[in-house]
C-alpha cells in the first residue's frame, strides 16, 4: 500500500500522482487530505511550496467523482421514482437550505424575517413548470419587501439578475438590476399576490387584491425552466400563503389561477426532482467552485486538476477555467457542455454567475486558494455574494464544505472572513505565522549611489521611471530627489553585475510596479549579447543572449504572461521579471535565484516572494538590493490613471501634496523584513561573493549540492526520512502479514493436493 493509499486517495488518482513524480505526500497533504475526505471545513496554512494545490485538489477530485458516479447510478431509479412522485402532492415551504445564511425560516416553513441591513432572500421547495399558479406575501412590520419568482440559478436577492422578478415596498419592479416603476408602494399589513401564468409567459402582481398589470414577460430563453417563489428582505418579516389547508388565503387567486400548494403534481417540480432530470439529460453542474487570486495562479491550479484527474475515467470529469483575458464564449460553451470543477480569479466568475452562464445550485466544495492575498485585493463582498447562493449554505451535516488555504490564517481579515462562511473548520498549521523554507538562504547588497558613482556613466542607459521629471538631479547635485534618481540608474547595473558575477542561468527578478518591469526589460534587451533585443516569443531559444528576459506582470495579456511563464519554466530565457502578482503559488521546480531589484511594501510579501526558490528541498538564495538613500516611487491609487507616462508637476508630489509618489525607506523595510525572518540579512562582500558563514554551510552539504539542487545533494530529505522511519513498522507488519498469508496457502494447498492423490 503507498502512502497516499494509507491517507484514502483512491488508487486511479494515484496513477496521476505518480506521472507528477509526488513520491510521498507532504506534510501539508498528510494531514489535510483525510480531513477533507472525512468532511467538514478545513482551514489550512503551511510555507509556500508546500504541496497546497494537491491537498486540495486530491480529495475534490475524489469526491466529486464518487458524486457524479452516483449520479448517474441513480438514473434508473429517478425514472421509477417519477410515478410515486407524481401521484403525491407536493407541500410547499419556504425551505431551509435555499436561502441566505441570515434570512431566517419558521419552523412551519411559512414565516420569514431578516434582520440585517442588507438584503437578505431565499426560495421554497417547490416551483412550477406549467399552468397558472399564484401565491400571497403579507408584510408584517415596517421593514423592506421584495417578492415574485426566480430559477435556482439566480441570486436571493431576486431582480439584481436575469434569472429573477421581484416586485418591492418601494413600488419598483426589477429583473437584471433594471428598476422600473410598478404599480404602487406597500407597506407593514399589505398583501401581494405573486402570479405566474406559463400559457402566455407573464408575471404579474396584485396588491390587496386589486390587480396591477403585467410586470415581466419571461424571456424564451427561460420558457419551460421551473420559477420559484421567491423573497427577499431587508430588516422586515413576511406571512406567506402558498395554498392547500395550511393556511388560507387572504385574497386569494384570480379568476383561473391556482395556488401552488392546490396545482397538480404534473405542474411542479423540487430541487432534487430538477439535479435526477439534469443528470439523466447529461448536463452537470459544478460540484467545486476554486477561486484563485491571479490569472496566473488560476490556470497553475487547473492544469494540476487535470493532470490528476487524467486517469478518472467512467464518468471522465470536465473542469472548466475562467479568467479575465480569455475568451468568454469558449467559457460559455465549455459550462452548457457541463463542469464538475471550475477554478477562476472572483472578478470573472462573478460575470458568469450575475449573466447565468454559470449556475451554482450543485456546489459541495467552496475552496479559498491563497485566502489572504484574495482578501487583500478586495473581494470580500464578491466571496459573501458567491457563498450566499451555494445551497445548504446554513447549519448542518448537509452544507456546503469550505476549504481555506492560505500562507497565514493569523491576519485579521482571513478570521473574519472564516467566522462568516466556516462552521467549525478543523485547522492544519504546520508551520505559523513566522515560517520561512530553512532552503532558502537570504543576502543583501547594499545599493550607495553615493559611494558608487558608475550612475554617471550614460551607456548602457537606464530608461528613466520619470518620477523626476521636474526635480533638479545632476552629478554635483546634492539633494534628496537627486540622490533618489541616481539609486534608480545604479541599481540595474548592480543587477547586470550580480547577473555576471553568479553566472546566473536563471532568476526570477521582483520589481514594484509594471512600468518597473517594462524598464527592466529594456535596459536586459539593451544589453544585447548574440541577437540582442526584446525576447520574441516562442521563435528564438534565448541562449545567445545571457541577459535574456520576459515579462510577467499584471499589465500584460494573459497569453503573454502564459508563454512568459513557460518560455522561462523552458529555459528559453534566463530572466522572469515580475510584479507580486508571480509571488504567489507559481510553482518553478528547481529555481536557484531570487532578486528583490526593490523591497516589497510588506514583509509578508518578502516571503511570498523568496518562496519561489527553495521548493522542495532544494537550495535556493535570496539576494535584495537596498538603497542606503530615501528613494522616490510612485503610488498611484487612482484607477486607470497612468501618471507616469506623461507626469504633471502635480502628479509627481507626494499623496500628502495631493500627488501620485511616496519616499521609500528601504533600511527601514529591511528591519521589518528580518523582524520577520528573525534573523539579520548578511551583505555580500564588495566583489559581490557570499558572506563567510553561507559558503561554509553551502561547501559542507553532503554532495557539495548548488543553488537549485537538492540540499545535501542526492540525499533524501530530513522530513522524508522520518516518514519514511514512521512507516517502517506498518511496512514490516503488513510483510509480516504477507508472509503468513502465503504460508497459510501453501501449506492448504499442499494438504489438498495429498487427499486428492
């Protein structure tokens, strides 16, 4: 038995893990692959390079296709359950699982409130697919109402979607977000009759009893789809009638229209009778929703997913991607053809979810892949808004699991967020908060324009950021602003001298901003070297050129950064030159270098970065250049606008001066950044060689191992050997066991041969 045998991954997925060459699971993955295959939250931190995606992704894929197998065993019994379905009448509720968290059901299932500020909705068990069928909403207090009709696919706030009609207090109608004037206002003792007539396709209301005209006409595209009573408040409580003798009606149902709860079976339809019809029709919804902070991240995530699951076969799994930069209607199809996992940055897949194209009725998985980067670039409202339409999504063995990974689960936005979509998460922190790879080792060299004067020199030149556009800089200049631009024109001649001194093959290089890398790459292409100029994609190798380079960065398309990505995991350049956006989960196997051409904002950000070196036992060095002077950036949060490009006096002010720029301390960047560590960063000596104390450790490493290469050479790794250790009992057990088996055998059947002669 392997060792992912013993952590329950089943053995068509182990076929995949063995073509990725994983050996052993990591830490990460020995304890967080059981607990997700056991159920419940999991809320997961470990150092980057951990094997994160395969603890994820090992038992979604697992369960997710366990469920689709059953699906599809259980199409033959939803077409003999279909007759006792139809002869019992179905009993229609206000239900407890298709609902936001808030909005709150009574224990008869016909009285709902909500009490935040915001709106909150949900749908009954029960939806029509034929006939003329109605319903009564009273409002009980001063709160506000919205009520009418939506599929399963749509938001619970009905009318912020397509999928949606709703008629409010405020005397709007409203489907897609469009809010129209209808009828008239109603308030605390009204009554609304909602009516839905699928003879001519029309929804419309009645107020007290007196009608007010048709409000929507259903579009064709949803013709025959069930629509669902559905409300939504914000602070009010509801009565609901839905017919039958549970409670009558006030007004009751126009002439030729039913109540629902009286129509016949033949006419209705549930939530599980519509999951056995979409699975005998062959469409699937999906059973895991990933969401990734990047593009980048994202398509790393889903090319794992399918790697894996190569080898579930009966049914095959279908995984779809979607992310900014591609094209949408290839998406489109790819979900009408059915997805099982669904990875994507929160931006596009909210555009799916909000146009319909994606439906989130069979989400089990809710996974929250790199957690505290998605919550520091804003999407707390977007992951609120996807977690308030997976079903189940209340209290219960039945909810929905969430999964959370993350490098910390300490920052205080990651715990809020967990308090709002966890219940109960079991937690696997292996490593804390303070944790660096012990791989990696971490250099400076300190960047002195005032000691080093080779910024004077005008070839090769130094394409200019243009933060000092209007200062006064020259060679005999002593000023802040001059000082700040000639550390911007030394330190790429320190890079070129770093590169030459390390005869480096490969290095990823962090600058701050976009336009920080655009210049990068100019001054590396200016360089030249065989052909020289920029990198052109796929038609040179870059071997000729030592200083060759691409671009990954926000700013660039996504088939530009993908074949960045790739050229240089290829080896067809030397240099990745990349914004924070490449720090985290880009997983480069073997990567000896890492330079911080500039510090990052945070220190936790430092870590992210440097751990792109030192994966998977292998030797990696950080090398950061640091300014001794103050330097001048720019920061611009006004978005869209482009200051650097053609800079105003005014834009090139600080944002206390109502400017675009900040001072950058980076010694004091350094002190947060070992204060993290918890060690201090040693300097290069002056020819650029290693401190004293890492060549030592380097040279005493069993095999005299490099950057890049195992550390201690060949050797395994000092956690493999342990769980190599911690399994040589079970091993000599089962052998054991083996060996008695085989005796046992033997000897049973050497007795039967002796009878039988």
């Amino acid at each position: 038995m392997s060792a992912f045998e013993e952590l329950g991954v089943m053995p068509e997925l182990i076929k995949g893990i063995e073509e990725m060459d994983w050996l052993l699971p990591t830490p990460v993955q020995a304890e967080a692959v059981p607990l997700i295959l056991g159920g419940g939250d999991v809320m997961v931190a470990a150092e980057t390079g951990s094997g994160k995606t395969g603890a994820f992704a090992l038992p979604i894929l697992q369960v997710v296709h366990e469920t689709v197998t059953a699906r599809r065993q259980e199409r033959g019994t939803s077409t003999a359950n279909s007759d006792a379905a139809e002869a019992s009448p179905a009993e229609c509720t206000w239900s407890m699982e298709d609902r936001d968290v808030v909005f709150n059901v009574s224990e008869n299932g016909l009285r709902c409130s909500s009490m935040t500020k915001g709106w909150a909705g949900g749908r009954a068990t029960v939806g029509p697919t034929a006939g003329r069928l109605y319903f009564e909403v009273t409002l009980e207090d001063s709160g506000l109402c919205r009520a009418g009709w939506a599929s399963r696919a749509a938001a619970f706030e009905i009318g912020r979607d397509r999928r949606s009609f709703g008629f409010g207090s405020t005397g709007k109608k409203s489907n897609g977000g469009a809010f129209a004037d209808y009828g008239k206002p109603f308030g605390k003792g009204d009554t609304v009759g909602c009516l839905l007539d699928f003879t001519s396709n029309h929804i419309s209301y009645t107020l007290n009893g007196a009608s007010m005209g048709m409000a929507f006409e259903v579009p064709a595209q949803m013709h025959g789809q069930p629509l669902y009573p559905a409300v939504t408040l914000k602070g009010g409580q509801i009565s609901t009638c839905f017919g039958g003798t549970r409670a009558k009606f006030r007004y009751g149902p126009p002439a030729g229209f039913t109540g629902i709860a009286d129509a016949p079976s033949s006419h209705l339809t549930t939530a599980a009778t519509e999951e056995q019809a979409d699975a005998a029709g062959g469409m699937r919804t999906p059973s895991a929703l990933i969401l990734e902070p990047s593009r980048d991240l994202a398509q790393q995530t889903h090319d794992a997913i399918n790697s894996l699951k190569r080898h579930l076969t009966a049914p095959a799994l279908q995984s779809v991607l979607l992310v900014g930069g591609t094209q949408p209607k290839e998406a489109a199809r790819q979900l009408e053809r059915g997805a099982d996992i669904v990875t994507g940055t929160p931006g596009r897949i909210m555009d799916f979810v909000e146009s319909g194209k994606l439906v989130l009725t069979g989400v089990k998985f809710f996974v929250l892949d790199e957690a505290d980067r998605l919550l520091d670039t804003g999407n707390q409202d977007t992951i609120m808004k996807l977690f308030g339409r997976f079903p189940r999504a209340g209290k219960g063995l039945a909810r929905l699991q969430v999964l959370m990974f993350s490098a910390t689960l300490h920052s205080d936005d990651v715990k809020d967020i967990a308090s709002r979509i966890c219940q109960d998460p079991s937690l696997v922190d292996l490593k804390g908060r303070e944790a660096v790879p012990d791989t990696v080792d971490h250099v400076l060299v300190a960047v002195d324009p005032k000691a080093d004067r080779s910024w004077v020199q005008s070839s090769p030149e130094v394409p200019s950021d243009n933060v000092h556009a209007f200062d006064n800089t020259g060679t005999s200049v002593d000023t802040p602003e001059n000082w700040s631009s000639a550390v911007k024109r030394l330190k790429p001649r320190v890079l070129q001298r770093l590169i030459d001194a390390y005869k480096m093959e490969q290095c990823l290089i962090f600058c701050r901003t976009n336009f920080d890398c655009d210049n990068l790459e100019k001054f590396l292409n200016s360089l030249g070297g065989g052909r020289g100029g920029r990198w052109a994609g796929r038609r040179e190798s870059g071997k000729e050129n030592p200083y060759s380079c691409c671009v990954l960065a926000g700013a660039r398309s996504t088939d530009q950064r993908r074949d960045a990505l790739q050229a240089f995991k290829q080896g067809e350049v030397r240099f990745l030159i990349c914004t924070d956006v490449a720090a985290r989960g880009i997983d480069i196997s073997g990567l000896p270098y890492v330079i911080n051409l500039t510090l990052p904002d945070r220190a936790e950000d430092y870590i992210h970065r440097v751990g792109r070196v030192g994966r998977a036992e292998k030797l990696g060095l950080a090398i950061s250049l640091v300014s001794t002077v103050r330097e001048k950036v720019w920061y611009c949060s006004k978005k869209g606008y482009r200051p650097w490009e053609r800079p105003t006096q005014k834009d090139v002010k600080t944002n206390e001066q109502g400017g675009h720029t900040i001072w950058y301390d980076e010694p004091q960047l350094l002190e947060e950044i070992e204060a993290r560590l918890r060690q201090k960063v040693a300097s290069v000596h002056p020819d650029l060689s290693l401190p004293i104390e890492i060549s030592k450790r380097i040279s005493a490493a069993a095999g005299s191992a490099a950057y890049g290469e195992h550390k201690g050479g060949d050797t395994a790794s000092k956690e493999t050997m342990e769980y190599v250790e911690a399994l040589k009992p079970a091993v000599a057990e089962l052998a054991r066991l083996e060996t008695l088996a085989q005796s046992f055998y033997l000897k049973r059947y050497a007795k039967r041969k002796e009878m039988t002669v």
